[in-house]
C-alpha cells in the first residue's frame, strides 16, 4: 500500500465519509461502457468526455455538455438506467468490504454521486452493505465539488463535518471534502496513472485497521 502521511494515523475522527465509485468499489468498465454509448449517441468526443465523467453527477456532467435541444434530466435517468442494467465487474477494492465491517455503524457513511437507485445496486453487486447513512446524488441541489454532500453526510451523523475523515478518488470529490474542511485520505486503487496531491494516499484498504478509543472517536492504524 502507499505510505499515508502520519498525520492520517495520529488524527482521531468522529465519523469516516467514504466516497463510491473507485473509492469502495471499482465500477469504471461499466461507467465507461454507458458513457460511451452515450457520447458516441450525441457525437462527442468519447476518450475527452469519460476523462470528465468521474466522481461527478451525471446531471452536472450532461448540463456541462451545453448540448442543443437536450434535457439534462432526461438525459440523466437514461444514464441511470443502462448503468441499473449493466453492473458486470463491479467489484469491492481490495479490504475495503472487511474494513468496514469493523467500523462501527453509527460512525462511517456513504457520500456518492450516484443517484440512489444505482448506489445500492452497484453496493449489492460488490457485496458491500449499505450504511445507515446514505447521502445520493438526490439529496442535494449541487454535486461534488460542491462541499454540501459531505456536510450533508455529517449532520445526519450527528456530527461536526471538520471532525470527519473523507476517503475520496476523484478530484473534483477531494475538492468536496477540502473545501467541507474535512480531513482527506484518496484511494488511488483505481488510478491508472499517479495522481499529484498533497493528500495522504492508500492503494487500498488491506493493510488498514481502524482503533475506537473510550471516548468514541476513530484512529486508523497501519497494519504494513
């Protein structure tokens, strides 16, 4: 695994806020395989459009297009559908199912920007179950990188989002949490190339634990 700067295993946190999509679980193909038959349906430039597509919503990615005669929402639901229907290699990254199982369940949730619907189907289709607390794509009027998901995500804790630790893959998530004012560990599981962040980097959560002191609160721990 990557080597985390210490300050992500001597900070005690309230609550962990865990991204989806190459955070949790690694769903790319089956992104890419809809996305793509939706760029090449409008004429756009597919390697240039799946390269914008990660950890946003599907909303704000299609509105970004600023296509004629296109309704966003419509639009939208399609790519909700196909991505309903196509759930072939979705896999849990590595540890991440055995990690969370040891995390109690009042103190970690689910921030993604999938609608609800998929979120769930693709948590089933990795063998991942679902938290408590889900924060989707429905819950707030602006995604990721807009902080209100992962402030969202904390109230309904029933905590303070600067008291959390956010597990992000996508820039546009890691602008999410930076600007919420949470603490930001990035999974790069999924990445094909490095990703330069000043963040603290995990390739994986297999060789992670998690230590819950008296009073509560969270502390990973390294087990390399």
């Amino acid at each position: 695994m990557s080597i985390p700067g210490p300050a992500v295993f001597t900070q005690r946190y309230r609550a962990f806020l865990f991204d989806m999509d190459g955070t949790l679980l690694n769903s790319i193909a089956a992104a890419e395989r809809v996305w793509s038959l939706w760029a090449e349906r409008h004429g756009l430039d597919v390697a240039v459009l799946l390269s914008t597509i990660h950890g946003a919503r599907a909303i704000d990615t299609i509105t970004r297009q600023a296509l004629p005669d296109v309704d966003p929402q419509v639009e939208a639901q399609w790519i909700t559908d196909a991505e309903l229907n196509d759930v072939e290699g979705v896999v849990a990254i590595p540890g991440a199912i055995e990690f969370l199982n040891r995390l109690p369940g009042d103190q970690w949730a689910l921030v993604t920007s999938a609608p609800k619907e998929l979120a769930l189907r693709r948590l089933q289709a990795a063998g991942i179950s679902p938290p408590a607390v889900l924060v989707t794509a429905e819950d707030v009027a602006n995604g990721k990188p807009d902080p209100a998901c992962y402030v969202l995500g904390a109230q309904r804790l029933g905590v303070c989002v600067q008291d959390c630790l956010v597990f992000e893959d996508a820039t546009v998530g890691i602008r999410a949490g930076e600007a919420a004012g949470a603490a930001v560990v990035v999974v790069t599981s999924t990445h094909l190339t490095p990703m330069v962040t000043a963040h603290a980097c995990i390739d994986g959560y297999e060789q992670l634990s998690v230590q819950q002191g008296g009073d509560g609160l969270l502390r990973l721990q390294s087990l390399a």
